[in-house]
C-alpha cells in the first residue's frame, strides 16, 4: 500500500473516521509539492546568481583587457606626438642650415 493511506478496514476496526484521514493525507501531499516548488525556486535562483556571476567574471576579464590596450593606446599616441614635435623641429634646421649655407654662398661671392 501507499505511504499516506490506510486500509479501510483497518481504520474501520480501530474506529477512525475515514474522511479525517483521507484530509491529513491530502495535506501531507501538499506540503509535499510545496516544499518541491520551493526546492526548484531555489534551485533557479541559484543557477542564475551563478549565471550573472560568470558574466560579471567574463566582463571583469574584458574590461582589464580593454584598460590594457587603451593605457597601450594613449602611450602610442603620445609617442606619436613627440616624434611629430622631433620631426617639425629636425625641419626647423635643416632648413635653416640650408639658408644659412645659401647666404654664406651669397657673401662668399
């Protein structure tokens, strides 16, 4: 037989009543399914806080990869930079050595 259930004439030889057996077997069964539903809410809501916890850890390992390249990035550009003020400034004098050559060329004749 069943967990929860009596024969019925068992309970009619003690003299129980067989509705009021019948009901508490019924409430057990929903105490049961209850504490199953909530078992499986907490079973979902732990595998979805371990979801969003191994996203926010994927994000983490992006984003220090992405502070990475642009710390790379901005020291390229301010090595970019620097080498531009060289090259306008090596400009600067050649082209004034070359003026300075024409005009000596100029004084010397």
């Amino acid at each position: 037989m069943a967990e929860g259930q009596t024969d019925l004439a068992d309970l009619k030889r003690r003299g129980e009543d067989v509705h009021s057996v019948s009901i508490s077997s019924s409430k057990a069964d929903s105490r049961s399914s209850r504490g199953s539903s909530h078992h499986s809410s907490a079973s979902i809501a732990l595998f979805k806080a371990k979801a969003k916890a191994e996203a926010v850890q994927a994000r983490t390992a992006y984003a220090k990869r992405e502070i990475e390249l642009k710390v790379e990035q901005a020291r390229l550009q301010a090595t970019l930079e620097a080498l531009q003020e060289e090259k306008e400034k090596d400009a600067a004098l050649a082209e004034a050595q070359v003026l300075e050559e024409a005009f000596l060329e100029t004084e010397c004749s």
